[in-house]
C-alpha cells in the first residue's frame, strides 16, 4: 500500500474500531475506513478547506479542524475555523444536518455546509472543553437548558419515536432474559402505552450526554451529534443518567443521584418527570438487550456488555422506587 497522507488525519484507534462494523444499510466499517483517506481529500479540495489540528473521533465519525479558504466563513466567524465531520454511514446520522439545520445555531453548533450523500458536514468550530468535568448539577442544569432552547416542532423526515416505541413493544416482550423479566415486561408495557399516548411531536437531540455539549465564544455550550428523531421530549433525558456513571455513588446514593439529575433536567426542559422515567426505563431495556445481542465472544466485549445490563437493572431500578 502506498502512504497516503491523508491517513495521518485519521485517529489509528478509530479505524481499527470501524474496521469491525458490519454495513448499517450502507457500507461495511472496513470498506469505508478504506476510502476514507480518498474522501477526505476530495471534500478538503472541494470545499476549499486547510487542515489545522489534531483530528478527534467519536463512536461514527472523524473530525477535522480545518481552516475555510473559500465559502462559508461568514458563518464561522472572525476565526475563520471550522471542523469536517465525516460519519460512518448509519441511519441515526442521515438526518443529523437537518436538525442542525432547524436549529440554526440556536443551542446547537452551526452548521456552514453538507453533503448527506457522503455523510459528510462543515461546522462551526467549538472548544474542546465539554462538560465531563462541570459539576453534575450545574451540568444537569446546563442539559435542561438546551433542551428548553432546542424545542422545535418536528420535522418530516426524521425517524418517528412512536414507530420506534411500537417496535421495541415488540422486541423487549420477544427478547432473551437479559434482563430480569418483569422489567422486560414493564419496559414492553410503557413502550406500548407511550405509543398510544403520544405526546406533542418535537424535534429531538437523543444523545445529550456531557461530551455532546461543548464551550463556545458565541455561547457558554452548544450541543452537537443530535442523531435527531421526532416524538416526546421526554424522550431526552436518559443520555444524562447513563452517563458519568462513576459518579453516582454506592448503595442508596444511586437512586439519589440519578434522581436528582432527573429532576434538575426536567425541571429547567420543562419535561414530564413521569413520562422521562418510563422513556428511560425503555431506553436502557433496549439498551441491555441490543449489547447482550451484540456481544462477541471475546472477553473485552463480553464484560462491557455485563457492565451495560448491570447498568440497566440499577437505572430501571431507580426510575421504579
Ligand atoms: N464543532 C466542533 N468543534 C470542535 N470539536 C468538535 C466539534 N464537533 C465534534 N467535535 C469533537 O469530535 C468528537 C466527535 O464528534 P461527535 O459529533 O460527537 O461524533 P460521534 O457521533 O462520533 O460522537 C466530539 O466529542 C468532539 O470532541
Ligand atoms: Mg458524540
């Protein structure tokens, strides 16, 4: 194989975790991780873009700090800095520059450009700080504050959250005993009866956790990576509660903990507690299953899916008391 440069901008850890993804209904993590060297070159010449820092990567997508030589500065700023942000091609993320889109800026990063044939987006550069390390309250609060200023109505093209509750209904009632059965059963239960009983469709971010918020200039914290869906704004929350997990104490703590970050987000969203605890309770059923599902059979694999149902029952547990 011949050096392409391109591959320095392409975080070594990433491609060999991509490199085991099965096609999503699209392409296989390997054969993308192939081309992408070549796609990075042909979107930096296309869209006049200068490479200028250490790429960053997430679970899908690489992202490059770029500087704009030609179109699109206007909307960066005085800085003139932006980041390319190439996705795994996934359904979750073929719709992510509508939403940001939609919101235009308002809690969320800008968006200069897209090309959703090759899942790829020109944004706004942010900082690097993101709110792992603010204090779980204040970062609570921070998350029920956007999600108060990213409401909008939905949008057509995005996934249906009642299509998905009717589905998991199905799933959880089917599914192997990961899970102790009667909180399968109670997550199948509330996905049928959040179906029937929809609430006002909305846009939704479904993935604000602390490292899809970030600091900006324009704004304290914008958030990012929506993998955006149209249904329930209760569905929002669970992202904050299965996240900085290390943080929530031991024994009768937990439920506190989680609690309390539930009511912090509901309280400034504006959000149903009742409704944010069943959403939650199907979220990490779902959760437990699809990683006992998707579970290799090396050792690694095998113990993060333990720790993920073991997750599950605490959290689940926790919405019930
Ligand atoms: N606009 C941005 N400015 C600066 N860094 C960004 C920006 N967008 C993403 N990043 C960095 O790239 C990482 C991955 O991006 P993200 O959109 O969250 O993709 P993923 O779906 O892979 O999680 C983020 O956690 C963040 O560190
Ligand atoms: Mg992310």
């Amino acid at each position: 194989m011949t050096y392409d440069p391109m591959y320095d901008l392409i975080p070594a850890h990433f491609a060999h975790e991509l490199s085991g993804r099965p096609s999503m209904g699209y392409v296989s993590g390997e054969d993308w991780i192939d081309d992408l060297p070549g796609l990075i070159a042909d979107l930096l010449a296309e869209w006049e873009l200068e490479p200028i820092g250490r790429p960053s990567s997430g679970v899908c997508a690489v992202v490059i700090p770029v500087r704009l030589l030609g179109a699109g500065r206007d909307v960066v700023g005085v800085s003139g800095e932006g980041v390319l942000k190439i996705t795994w091609p996934h359904p979750e993320a073929a719709t992510e520059h509508l939403a940001l889109q939609a919101w235009n800026g308002h809690g969320a990063v800008r968006l200069v450009r897209a090309d959703p044939s090759r899942f790829a987006l020109l944004l706004e550069r942010l900082h690097t700080r993101d709110l792992s390390n603010v204090d779980i309250d204040d970062a609570c609060g921070v998350i029920g504050d956007l999600l108060r200023v990213l409401r909008r109505p939905a949008h057509p093209r995005m996934p249906s959250l009642t299509a998905y509750a009717l589905r998991q209904a199905d799933e959880l009632r089917a599914a192997p005993p990961v899970l102790p059965r009667r909180y399968l059963d109670q997550a199948a239960a509330l996905a049928t009866e959040l179906a029937e009983r929809p609430a006002e469709e909305r846009l939704l971010h479904t993935d604000l956790h602390y490292t899809n918020v970030l600091a900006a200039y324009r704004s304290p914290w914008l958030a990012i990576d929506p993998k955006p869906m149209a249904g329930d704004s209760a569905f929002e929350v669970a992202p904050a509660l299965w996240n900085r997990t290390d943080e929530l104490g031991t024994g009768s703590q937990v439920r506190w903990s989680l609690r309390r970050r539930l009511e912090i987000i509901c309280e400034r969203a504006g959000i149903d507690e009742g409704r944010a605890r069943a959403w939650t309770i199907v979220r990490e059923a779902d959760n437990a299953v699809a990683a006992a599902a998707g579970a290799s059979g090396d050792a690694t694999s095998q113990a993060h899916a333990r720790d993920q149902v073991s997750l599950a029952v605490t959290i689940i547990k926790a919405m019930n008391d």
